[in-house]
C-alpha cells in the first residue's frame, strides 16, 4: 500500500475509534454529559467532541458543568459551535 492509501485509511480508522470513544463514553452516562466531560473522560479536544457529535447527531447537554432543567438541559450542537446560547 503506498503512503497516500495508507495515510487516507489511517485517518478513516482515527476517526471511527474517535467516535466509538465518544459513543462509549455518552452511552455510558445516558448522554448525561457535556462536551467537556467527554473531552476530560476521552481525551480529545472538545472541538473533535463537537464535530464528531454533530456528523453523529448525538446530542450533548449544555456547555457548563451544571445540571440544568429539563426543558435547557441539551443543546443544539450546531448552535454552540456558531457561538449561539440558548
């Protein structure tokens, strides 16, 4: 395999194995969890949490740390990566 083929499946696989991270890791607490925690729980940056929830249309809860009610607890990925707040 030549390193163009190679360097392209090697992304491929980081990116499924970033993925299953996350997905383990929400699953885990129900989705109860901020892109931060994941970031702290994964090891990614929390901008990988974000892209990767956002191709995966998982939602995440609101960006601080506490648990809010109901009705503001998840927020719309897309809204927090434009710098939108709810």
């Amino acid at each position: 395999m030549d390193n163009k083929k190679k360097s392209g499946y090697n992304m491929v696989a980081k990116k499924a194995a970033n993925d299953f991270a996350i997905w383990r890791a929400g699953k885990s607490v129900d989705w109860d969890c901020t892109a931060g925690e994941l970031a702290d729980e994964t090891g990614l940056s929390v901008q990988t949490i974000y892209n990767t929830c956002k191709r995966r249309g998982w939602d995440l809860m609101h960006g601080n740390k506490d648990r809010l009610s109901d009705d503001t607890r998840f927020m719309d990925v897309t809204a927090q990566m434009n710098g939108s707040r709810r």
